[in-house]
C-alpha cells in the first residue's frame, strides 16, 4: 500500500460550490496518471485538496494506509511533494540550493546538510538530468529548465508521492514529450506515485499509466483505453 492514493467519499469545491461529489477513485504505487478536464473542472482545487493546502468538503485522501488528514505537517512533507505552476521567488540561489530544499523536512530547525543530505541533493539532479546547471542561478533558468529543477527538488524530498499542477503549461512540444516522458521514467524506475494535471491531452494519451478524467462534477477513472473505449475521450475531444 505505501505510496498509493485512495480516495473515499471524497467531495471538493470551494465557497458554496461542489466541484467532486463523493469521488471513488485510486491510483497505484509506481504509476503516472494525468488529470484532464475543462477549466473549471476542478483540477488544480482537486490537486491542492489532495495536498492539504485546502479542506475537502467530505470524504477522505490516504496515502496508504495513512488519512492525510491525521498527519501532523511534517510527517505529511515526508509523503507528499507539490510542484506548482508559479516560478518560486529565489532568482539569487543556485539551482543545488533550491533543491537543497527539499531536503527541509529531515534538516532539523538549522537546517543543515549532513553528507548524506548532499548525496541525496546530487543523485536527484543527476535523476532529472540537470548536472550540468547546479551551478546556475535561478533567474537564468527557462520554463522547461525551472520544471526540471522543481521536480530535482520534489525528488530530495524523497516523498513517495509527487503532484504536478500543469508542469508543461508553458513549454513548446518537444519540451512536454521529455518533461512527460521524464515523470514517466521517475515513477516508473523510482517507483514514485505521479499525479499531474495537464490541458494536453495528446501528450497525456501518449504517456500516462491512467487518466483521471473530471467531467460533470464525476471523475472517471481508468487506463486512456479504457477512457477512450467507455467514450469519456470522445465526449471530452467534443466539448
């Protein structure tokens, strides 16, 4: 179970709005799942729930046998990481020392890194790929490269679970299929749970273990063949 995302009873909306009503739904340790839908579907209210940054209406997340809710804020940092979309506000640090930070949740008040604290800094930018600008500062990153560094730092984390709020929003088409293909491989080799929302679709169907669908204030989840053969895929492209 460790590692797994269940949800039960589960219900999300904001103000007096429901978004999800009373949601089943799972996704598998060592997984990369996407969530699709229209604006205003719910996506990033349903990933920020998840990540406890709001309550849900009803219902429960576990993550394994775990209710999040339970958890005190530091055991939770040590199961569950969040990339947003928004650039964080360090242009002076170097792209090592924002990672750094990832490893917060062990480092005690002082926050000093033990040898072991930097063996896990450095094999996480060299998982993601991004050796050769550990040195760099921040403000010199492009889009891709930032997303890149965000996930390097999600990784010394060392959470079994990671989501990602739109993670290719702003990248051009081959920089989506080697960001997408780079989760892939994490949760695949890393055994890391993913769940990530995205608008795009193709590079979705190309990638994902499994797709949460969000439509109708349902959320249907499943394989994209098992989506595209109930017809949710079609009734998604129409709209």
């Amino acid at each position: 179970l460790y590692g797994m995302i269940q949800l039960h009873d589960f219900s999300i909306g904001y103000g007096e709005r429901t978004l999800l009503h009373e949601v089943e739904a799972a996704i598998p340790k060592g997984s990369l799942t996407a969530l699709i839908g229209r604006n205003g579907t719910g996506k990033s209210t349903l990933l920020r729930t998840i990540a406890r940054l709001q309550p849900s209406i009803d219902g429960s997340v576990l993550i394994g046998d775990n209710d999040i809710s339970t958890l005190k804020t530091t055991h939770l940092s040590r199961m569950l990481s969040i990339v947003l979309t928004s650039r964080p506000d360090v242009r002076n640090m170097t792209v090592e020392e924002l990672v750094a930070l990832g490893r917060a949740p062990y480092t005690g008040f002082w926050g000093r890194l033990s040898a072991d604290d930097r063996r896990i800094v450095r094999h996480s930018i060299e998982s993601v790929g991004i050796t050769a600008m550990a040195e760099r500062r921040v403000c010199t990153l492009s889009d891709g490269e930032m997303q890149k560094v965000m996930i390097a730092k999600s990784l010394a984390q060392q959470t079994p679970v990671i989501l990602l709020d739109e993670p290719t929003a702003f990248l051009d088409f081959p920089g989506k299929i080697d960001l997408m293909l780079l989760l892939q491989r994490l949760a695949h080799e890393e055994r890391k749970t993913i769940l990530l929302s995205t608008h795009d679709l193709e590079t979705a169907l190309q990638t994902a273990d499994r797709l949460w669908l969000l439509a109708d204030g349902a959320l249907h989840d499943g394989t994209p063949h098992e989506l595209a053969d109930k017809g949710f895929i079609d009734d998604y492209i129409g709209r």
